[in-house]
C-alpha cells in the first residue's frame, strides 16, 4: 500500500496536517537531547521528514523502512535500509537514538518492534515516537473526526489512492492507548516513559530512555 501511494505521500501530508507535522517533527528531535553527530536510526521512515529533519538538526539520521518505494521516494536520506521494524539488520546497541513518526498503528506486531528499538539502543540511548491521536473533547474533537474520517479520505481519493487514504484514518483503531504503550515500552527496556498530547490531542509523543 506505501508503495502505492509513495510519489504523492509529502503532498498529500502536508495537506492532512496543514503542515503543522513539521513544527511536531522539530519539536520531537530536539527532546531526544542527544549531542550533535549522534547516530539515530529513523524507523518507518517513509520519504524521510523526520530523517531531514534530524539531518537538519545536526544528527547523523540512518532511515529504514519495510517499503522500498516509500525509501525510493525520499531521495535525500543519505542512508536507507530496507526493513521490517519487527526485525532490524542492525548490531544490538548500535544507535544513539531511535526516532519512529506516525507508523506505530501499521505495525503488526507493535511489541516487536519496541524490541527491536531497545535492542538497537545503547545503554542511556533516547527514543522519540509521533503518533496521530484524537482530541479528547469538545470542538476540536468534532472536526478532527470530520476532517480525519471524512475530509482525508476524500482529498486522498482526488489526487492518491482511494483505498490507501481509506485505510490510514481507519489505522488507528489498531493503535492501543497511550498508558498500555508506555507500558510496552517500560516492559521493553525503555525507562522514563513520558507521554504527551500534542496541540490538544491532535498528535502525540513518546519519550524515553534506554535503561541501564
Ligand atoms: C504513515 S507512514 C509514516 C512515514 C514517516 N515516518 C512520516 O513520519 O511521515 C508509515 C510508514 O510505516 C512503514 N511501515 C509499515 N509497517 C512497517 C514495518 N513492519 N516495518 C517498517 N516500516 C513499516 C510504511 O512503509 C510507511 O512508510
């Protein structure tokens, strides 16, 4: 399905999100406090906006993700490995950092992929997930539903895939809440597990490190 919709996915995100993913994305480098030139592997990359923009920060981003198209499309990642986030080809404690944006709810086995990220992840290595989420109340919430269940899966039928942008609002109901995915994490190896909504609900963040 990535593959499909790879060409016009940047176009049609920026659309969904009015663009805001890129101060969310920014926000979410700079809480992974690690210093300059730090490895970090960006997991389910896609074209790479959260690989640039650790580039962009200073790290030394490695993307990998399970489409090849999606990595095809995302010609500026300098490097990129095709893989499954539930496997990953890499030595254990091999990263600084893992950073992993809007792609949690498309894994099918989410507690191997925090395997594999703490596997990955030095001793003291930091992590930093984005994931959508739905405002808790009020108006807000009223048009997230509208614009995420209805005005997306139009827009991506006009100018991408008609099933793929069916598909992604509908994604989330594989998504557990966020108190059992800190506790996936802890029970992973990660310790201050910190979760926060972003911009009313309309995302949200995982933060943590490696234990000791
Ligand atoms: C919604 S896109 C997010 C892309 C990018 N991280 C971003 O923030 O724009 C979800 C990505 O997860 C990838 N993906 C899905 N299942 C995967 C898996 N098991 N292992 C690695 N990547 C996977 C898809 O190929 C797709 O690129």
């Amino acid at each position: 399905m990535f593959d499909a919709i790879a060409s016009r996915y940047e176009f049609v995100n920026k659309l969904m999100t009015f663009g805001l993913d890129v101060r969310w994305r920014r926000r979410a480098v700079l809480d992974l406090r690690l210093p300059p030139a730090s490895i970090v592997l960006d997991i389910a990359a896609g074209t790479g906006d959260f690989t640039r923009e650790l580039a962009r920060q200073g790290q030394q981003p490695v993307a990998t993700d399970l489409s090849y198209g999606m990595l095809r499309a995302g010609r500026s990642m300098r490097h990129r490995v095709q893989a499954d986030a539930s496997r990953l080809p890499f030595l254990d404690a091999s990263f600084d950092g893992i950073t992993c944006g809007y792609a949690l709810r498309n894994f099918t086995d989410l507690a191997a992929a925090f395997g594999e990220m703490a596997r990955v992840t030095r001793q003291g290595g930091r992590l930093s997930l984005l994931e959508v989420s739905e405002p808790e109340t009020g108006l807000l919430r009223t048009g997230f539903r509208i614009w995420f269940r209805r005005v997306v899966p139009f827009i991506g039928s006009l100018v991408s895939d008609r099933a793929a942008y069916h598909y992604l609002p509908q994604s989330t109901a594989y998504l557990p809440d966020a108190k059992e995915i800190v506790r996936m994490l802890n029970q992973s190896g990660f310790t201050a597990v910190n979760h926060r909504r972003v911009m009313g609900g309309l995302s949200q963040q995982f933060i943590a490190t490696r234990s000791r």
